[in-house]
C-alpha cells in the first residue's frame, strides 16, 4: 500500500521530470546560463565583486536544475522500493499457496 507521503513524493517527480523535459524550460535555463556567462567574459578583471556575484548567480541557476533532479530521482527511489515491497509480498503469498 502506497502512503500519502509516497504519493506525493512520486506526484512531484512525475511534476518535476515533465519540467526538466519540457523544452522551453530548458531553452529558459539555456538562455541565462549564456547570458551570465557573457557577462562574466564583458566583465572587468577589476571587478571581481561583480564576478563573484554573477557566478553566485550561475550557481544558483545550476542548483535550481539540479533541485528538480533530486525530486526526480527521490520519485525513483520510492517507485523501486514500493515495486521491491510489491514482489515481496507477492512472494509470501505465493510461497503459502503451494
């Protein structure tokens, strides 16, 4: 039996894999990742406050995709453990029927 928490964590996953696939979320996240990249390359080697925070920036782009991916690979996980629960009892059940 699958709880309300295992639900939920697999609904985000679900919700968050179609985001990490969708096309013009990932042309999003192309499109800053250039444009702070630019702007790290146009910066003046002096200064290198404004560096550091455009790459904190770059970071934090980095660490939004990488979020999303956790939820999805925490979906994953609860999916095979609930498919290993599955087979197991499966297996008892059968094992008691011979």
């Amino acid at each position: 039996m699958v709880d309300l928490v295992e639900k939920t964590a697999i609904n985000r996953a679900v919700k968050a894999q179609a985001l990490l696939e969708d096309p013009e979320l990932q042309e999003a996240f192309s499109a800053v990742r250039e444009a702070l990249l630019k702007r790290i390359e146009e910066c003046p080697i002096r200064d290198r406050e404004g560096v550091h925070e455009l790459k904190l920036q770059l970071k934090l782009l980095s660490d939004v995709r990488a979020n999303l991916q956790s939820v999805v690979n925490t979906g994953k996980v609860i999916e095979y453990r609930i498919t290993m629960l599955e087979r197991a009892k499966k297996g008892v059940s059968n094992a008691f029927r011979r």
